[in-house]
C-alpha cells in the first residue's frame, strides 16, 4: 500500500492522460447541491484539507470505465489505454467537484451535456467574487483586500490565509449554464465565445463585484487569468483615483495615498517626494495593482498545487484490502456494497453494465400464472386482462426502479443478492434436516452471507439474472394478489421476499395452485404469529427448508403448526395487548405500527367495495389513493364530558400510542375521498350510511354502534378484534384445510 499527497492539478493531468479512471461499478455522482460543491471549494481556497481519495492499481483491462464526471460507459479498447491504471475507488464526489469547478476538463472530456454525470449537478461554473472598490449594500467581504491592492500575505504561495473557508463560502459564486444558451463561460457554445468576452464579463463590476473564474486555474488559462486579473486591477485602480481628484485637500490626499501605497511601493518610489502628486501616485498605484493581480494569481495557483489531498494507492492482487479500506474510511457513510463489487466481478469478465442489466431485467413485459390469483380475482377478466397487458408490471407498480432515474430501490437489490446467491450455490434446491448446518450442498444460513455472494462466479450472473428477476417479480405478484402489499416499503420483513421468491424459481412449484394457497397461509400465519420478529435470516432460512419440504410432499402441516401462533403471542399480537389494554406506559412496549398495515393489507386482498358507493371496487390493484381509516374516528369519543379528549386536538391524539383508538385493530384501507366525506363523523352517523356487505364486512361493522361511552368503544374494538382473528383463521383453513 503506497501514501502520497499530490497536487489538485497533477491529479487533473492523470485525469486527462487517463491514467486514473472511474470503474462502473462505481456508484453515481451524487453531490448534488450547490451549497456542498461551494464549500468543498471554498476549502480549496482557504487551504484547508479536503480528504483522501482511494486508488487501485489495476491493469485496464479488469473493469470497464467512466471518464470523470461523465455517464458513457467504455473499455479500454475504447478509450485507447492498455497496461496499467489507477481506478478511483473512493472519492469520487470530491474528485468530480473539484475537477468540474478548477479546470474544464469534465466538460472537454463529456463532449456533450447529455453525457454528464449528472447535468443539474454539473453544469455550473465557480467564481471567486471580488467587491468593487466603493462600498455598496450586501458587498461581499474583502477577503483578497482589492480596495487596498494589497493582499494579506507575505508570500502567497507559501503563506496560509487568515480566514477559514466557512467564513468564504459566500465568496464562492456559481453560475448554473444551459447548454444551449449564449453564455461566454458555456463550454459547449459552438462556436466557443471569445476569450476577451468572458474577460469584459468578469471585470465588468456588474452589481458591485468582479469574478474571478476558477476554471481558468488549470490548462492553457494563464494569459487569460492574467488578463482578467490586470483588468479587475485596472479598473480598481481608475476607482481609486477617482476618489484621490474628489479630495479638496492636500492633507486628505495625503492620507488617503498613506492608507492605500504599501510601505515597499513608497520605499521604492521613483519620486518619494512627489508621491501625493496625482501622475507620481497613480504610476505607484499601478506597480502595486499589477503586483497584486500576480500576487492573486499565484496564491490561487498554490491552493491547486499544495491542495493536500491525500492518495491511498492499493495493488490489485490485495483487492480485498482496499474494500477494507474503503469501508473503514467511510464509517457513518455509504461503504462501497456488495453490489458494487459484484458488479466489479461481472465487469471484469463482460463488457455489458450489470446494473443496466438488471434495469432492463425489471423493465421487461411479463404474464402471470392465473394460479397465482386469489379467490375473490380470479374470474375479474376485465383485472386478468389488464395485469397481462404491457401497463402493469408488478416490480415497477411496487416501486422497485425509479423510473425516471433508472434507479433501483436498495431493499431490491439486496433481495436480488440474496436470491442469486440461494441460486447459484443451490440451483437444484436441495433441503436438509438441519438447516443450519454448514454443507454447501444443502440450502443454509451461510448462502447468504457476504461471502458467498461475492463468490458467485460470474457466468452465474450473467446467465441467472433474469429468472432472478422474473422470480422476484413474480413473489412481487404474489405479495401484491394475496397479501394486500401495494408498494415495496409495505413488504414488512424484506426476507420474505426472498423466501417467496427463491422458492417461485422452482418451475416445479410456478405453475401449480397448490404453491400458491401454501404461501398464502405461510404469510399470514408468519406474520400474525411474529415468527420474524427475532433471528429474521435464520428463520428465513428454515422457512425456505420447511416450505420446499411441505410442497414436495404436499403435506402442510408445519404451516398448521404456525397457525396455532397466530394472535396468541405475548406483547405482540394477544387481545389485550393489541387493544392497548396492558400496561404499555410501565414497560415502554407498544404494537408495532407495522401491524395497522398488515391488518388493513388482508381485508384489502380479500377485496371489499367503497363504504358509501358500491361501484367503487377495493383491491390491491385499485387505482384510487388509499388511506389507513379510524374505523371508531378519533372524533367519535368528542362527547360531552368525556376527560379523554378535553383540550387535545385530534393530531395529538393520533401520536399516542396508549390511546385506545390507535389500536391497529381500529384501522382499515379507505379511499382518500371518503376519508374526508367522514371526517369527524361519529362511528353511530356513518355506519348506517354503509349499505355494502363487503364493506362491513371489511370494517367489522356487523350490528347497532350508537355507541355513547368509552367502554361501549372499548367493547366495539374487542369485537372487532374477534372479528379479524376469525376472518385470519378462516382465511389460512380454507387455503390448507
């Protein structure tokens, strides 16, 4: 492992030589904000450290390759390297922002805005402002000391600044550029602007400020920074005299060249004894504003050059110790996961971009099996035929990719990890007696471990991907048919998922109904029992063992086993517990908020209709907004003289936790516009508008709710809660009887 410090602009030159590169498999550029770019640069400019970055040595043949701040995908054939290279594993924010704001080397090398990395991100030029001499209101501070041409340093190249780089950001001006638009600092202007353009822009001292444009610190700039600096001097200087002719004195003349003239331009003045006459001053005053343009000049030149930007350089056969690396400098941060190595894996052996790949894997157009259907769905054929149209796809319908950035849900891909890996080391799906027993022959907890998706090889990505995908799209299907879940978040144990779908990649059990009304009660019955409330990977595991077993053998009875759980575990599902009627405020323990949804999923896979219009068919496919409803509204207990609600408004009542009405048993999925038809309704005024059987059902309506106490409530969600573990069981008996 090699240590150096190197400066910004010969880091900038190895970028261009492409000497170092950015691997694919790296994430995207995600410094977005201009207020983080400006103060990373505002670092640079007060000379204060700004990180390290992480290098591996690599032959450029290992991966395939971005160029900094670009989105153009290449290999080395492409880029014209062969031999060896540096690839950035970390520091990539700081390296993009950096080189995008001191040089234009992003833009030369993108070609096209469309090739940027991230075009709102990047397309932005850095100024240094600089105040006009005459005070103005909102000036900036004169942190460089242009009024007096006169910087606060002996030698700027060696010297540190005496402000900090907090106290400089608002010196730090970025100007956003549209591509397509006339501006002379645009690097994509065709033909490009004229140098002296930007020149007359910079010096101009349009609304009170010079700028000094960063990007001309690094390259062929230097006569044109040189330019710019001696005008924004040239024109301090005419500022200057100005105020000297507006003197009426030779006493306030004199003190102002006193304040101005630095004691070395005065000690070495052509004519000590004419200095306060107005030609012999204005010839000093340019000697001192020429010097202080070259002073400026060379003190920025020295933040690039002595930037400390510290370099970790790991040879590649230690790979593994620079993951390490990586990993330990980024505690509290984003490490460099396991799907990005796994991506590194696959690039090293196929030009094709994995995460591409997958994208285009959850993209595809699908038909699901009708034995996936529920009951209540099953014969909808206006439902059927729109599910095995090209509109829906149960990945992107459960908000798996962000489709207008590409960009996959993590929850997904570490599903996807776990799942590949189940695959590729188990592809026969073989069982054992003892799950956790450490055979690499039978399925166990150790398949999914980190290692063991590292060592998948690399053909079994390739070639495995898509059932993958397909399978996890399938127990998507499932869980969004059977199970009521809507959106990747309400998936309550991500393991689950997993389960379901390690299991739905045997072609075996796809296609048969059986494997289906089997998961179907395995769901409910592990979720109401609180099987994966504690050893979720372990448990997960045997629940893969158990359920092949069962279906092979076509005997559940372990899920019957399961079953016997359900709403009888202690603080978690038991009646008291859920109607908040044990001592929650003594022992800080509450029903996890988690079960109000799993309770309003099930009624809405069992299907019900609109509560006041029966036209309104509620499912887990509906297109209405959903909304989880007080079944007993926290305005029903609003009666007179009742102490449980006197002075609280109804937000706070809904925050606490030990109040009976947020019991999970009181919720149900209600469409957002009968939610606000009833308001604050008593539960005596709108159930009797309530005509539909399914909808009472659904809300455990059954009977006379003119209710007028809390205990007559209390007595209503204690029915309730009777009426929802009788539908559960009913539910699971009926799957496996």
């Amino acid at each position: 492992m090699e240590k150096k410090t190197e400066a910004l602009s010969v880091l900038i030159s190895n970028l261009i030589d492409k000497h170092i590169l950015l691997p694919d498999f790296q994430r995207n550029f995600v410094w977005k904000e201009e207020d983080t770019q400006s103060r990373l640069v505002a670092s640079v400019i007060a000379k204060m450290p700004v990180g390290s970055i992480l290098l591996l040595r690599s032959d450029s043949k290992d991966y395939a390759y971005k160029l900094i701040g670009c989105k153009e995908r290449k290999t080395a054939d492409d880029l014209g390297v062969s031999g060896e290279i540096l690839a950035l594993l970390d520091g990539q924010q700081r390296v993009t922002v950096l080189t995008n704001a001191f040089s234009s080397v992003v833009f030369e090398m993108a070609g096209s805005a469309n090739n940027l990395a991230n075009q709102n991100a990047l397309k932005r030029r850095f100024f240094f402002r600089i105040p006009r001499y005459k005070e103005s209101v909102g000036q900036i501070e004169d942190f460089f000391q242009a009024r007096k041409l006169s910087v606060p340093w002996i030698d700027p190249e060696k010297d540190e600044p005496s402000f900090l780089s907090d106290e400089i950001v608002d010196a730090i001006k970025v100007i956003n550029f549209n591509a397509t638009g006339t501006d002379c600092f645009n690097p994509f202007l065709n033909p490009p602007a004229p140098k002296g353009d930007l020149v007359n822009f910079c010096s101009s001292g349009d609304k009170g400020e010079y700028l000094i444009p960063l990007f001309l610190l690094n390259g062929n700039n230097d006569t044109w920074l040189t330019t710019i600096l001696t005008r924004i001097s040239e024109n301090i200087q005419m500022d200057i005299l100005e105020e000297f002719d507006s003197k009426s004195s030779q006493e306030e003349r004199e003190n102002l060249v006193k304040d101005l003239l630095t004691q070395e331009i005065i000690d070495l003045a052509d004519h000590p004894d004419r200095i306060c006459e107005r030609t012999e001053f204005f010839n000093e005053l340019k000697k001192q504003g020429f010097k202080w343009a070259n002073d400026v000049k060379q003190y920025l030149n020295s933040c690039l050059n002595n930037i400390q930007l510290n370099q970790i350089i790991v040879d590649n056969h230690n790979r593994a110790r620079a993951i390490n690396i990586y990993e330990n400098m980024n505690k509290g941060g984003v490490p460099l996961g396991t799907f990005e190595l796994i991506m590194a894996k696959f690039a090293s052996v196929n030009t094709e971009n994995y995460y591409e790949k997958l994208v285009k894997n959850i993209k595809k157009n699908r038909q699901y099996p009708i034995e996936a259907f529920s009951f209540p769905l099953e014969f909808d054929e206006e439902l059927k035929k729109w599910i095995n149209s090209e509109e829906y796809n149960a990945s992107l319908f459960l908000k798996c990719l962000d489709e207008d950035n590409d960009e996959i849900n993590s929850a997904y891909i570490e599903a996807y990890l776990d799942v590949i890996s189940l695959y590729s080391h188990n592809p026969n799906f073989d069982i054992g007696k003892n799950p956790n027993k450490k055979d690499k022959d039978i399925l166990n907890i150790d398949l999914i471990k980190r290692n063991m998706i590292l060592a998948i090889e690399p053909k079994d990505l390739n070639d495995k991907c898509e059932d993958v995908c397909d399978a996890l799209d399938l127990a998507l299907f499932f869980l969004q048919m059977r199970c009521g879940v809507r959106n990747l978040k309400g998936i309550n144990y991500y393991l689950i998922l997993v389960v379901v779908a390690y299991i739905l990649l045997n072609p075996k059990f796809r296609y048969d109904k059986l494997t289906y009304n089997y998961l179907d009660a395995w769901y409910w019955s592990v979720i109401f029992s609180g099987y994966f409330n504690t050893d979720q990977t372990e448990r997960a595991i045997i629940c893969m063992n158990k359920l092949i077993d069962a279906l092979n053998r076509k005997d559940p009875s372990w899920i019957k086993e399961r079953r016997k759980d359900i709403f009888n575990v202690s603080y978690f599902t038991e009646k008291d517990f859920l109607l908040l009627n044990k001592d929650g405020d003594e022992t800080g323990i509450y029903p996890k908020e988690f079960l109000r949804d799993v309770i309003c999923q099930f009624f809405l896979a069992e299907t019900y209709t609109g509560l006041f219009d029966s036209n309104i068919k509620l499912n887990p496919f509906t297109e209405f907004a959903l909304e989880k409803h007080h079944v007993v509204p926290l305005g029903s207990v609003k009666y007179k003289d009742e102490v449980i609600s006197k002075g609280e408004n109804d937000t706070e009542l809904r925050k606490k936790k030990n109040f009976f009405l947020n019991s999970p048993v009181n919720f149900v999925y209600i469409t957002d516009g009968e939610n606000k038809i009833i308001s604050d309704d008593k539960l005596s005024d709108y159930s009797e508008r309530i005509k539909s059987y399914s909808a009472r059902v659904a809300l455990g309506l059954i009977g006379n709710f003119d209710a007028q106490t809390e205990e007559e409530f209390k007595t209503i969600l204690s029915n309730r809660y009777d009426h929802i573990r009788g539908q559960v069981e009913a539910h699971i008996d009926k799957l496996i009887p």
